[in-house]
C-alpha cells in the first residue's frame, strides 16, 4: 500500500466531539438529527492518573483498540467484560495520560436477539477500581462530507 493516512490524523475532519460523563454506544450520539451513528468507528478518549495499572472495559461491541498517550497497548474483541494491565510511564512527573479506546463497528444483523447490540462501547471503563468519566467521543462515519472536506484541504 502506497497511500494511507493515519486515522487519528483525521480528527480535524470530523464532527465536534461528544462530551459525555460515560462512554455511550454510536446509536445514542446526537448526530443525524438524534438517530445517531449507524457504521464506521467511534473514538473514546479521557485522561487516567500516570499511576493508573488495570483498566476493566464492560460492553465493547464489536472490535477495539486501547492506546495509552497514542501508544498501542491491547486490542481486544467482543467481550461483555475485559481487563487489561496498563504499562507504567515511560516519563515520570506527569499527572495523567491520555487513554483512546477505538472501537469499529463489524456490521449489523437484521434478524433476531442480536438485533438489538449496541455498537461501540454499551457500558463503564473502569481504571483501578474508579469508574472512569470525562469522555470526548469522536464519530468517525467516514459520510461523503468527511471525505469531501478531507480531499478539499
């Protein structure tokens, strides 16, 4: 593969983010006149004290990546509950570092139970214990406008 760009450089072309005091599921963001987002991939992105050591993640649908100061730590897949040991900082003295969870929608079913799976994350993110807050949550729906407005700059 000759061209690519790095998903996270295209921040700047998608809508505002979300604040929320949880992580929510893509059908729940107040987009597409409050029907929220049907496909594509969901950034969640808060900051974890430095001494931060396990994060537990309740409800990630469907495919995740956890990043730590933009730093790859652990992927993890469909589960209604995972726990993952976070590294220690590689720079002492800093209060807190940043934590992005990225989350990609595998698809829809149209029939049955599984009709009603909410995608991205449907529950709490919890660091040592304390159930994480302060959420930005960044909608990257990859519509024609964001492909437009990347192309155009």
């Amino acid at each position: 593969m000759t061209l690519y760009i790095s998903l996270l450089s295209t921040l700047q072309y998608v809508p505002e983010p979300h604040t929320s005091g949880t992580p929510i599921p893509m059908e729940f963001l107040p987009l597409n006149k409050w029907s929220g987002q049907g496909f594509g991939y969901i950034l969640y992105r808060t900051f974890v004290p430095s001494s931060a050591s396990s994060l537990t993640i309740h409800g990630l649908k469907d495919y995740g990546l956890v990043m730590l100061d933009l730093k790859p730590i652990r992927e993890v897949g469909y589960f209604d509950k995972v726990t993952i040991s976070l590294p220690s900082p590689s720079s002492q003295g800093l209060p807190s570092r940043q934590l992005d969870i990225l989350v990609e929608n595998g698809g829809r079913v149209n029939f049955g139970h599984p009709l009603a799976v909410r995608k991205g994350i449907s529950g709490s993110v919890v660091v040592d214990g304390v159930t994480q807050a302060n959420w930005k949550i960044y909608s990257f729906e990859f519509k024609n406008s964001f492909i437009q407005k990347y192309i155009h700059t």
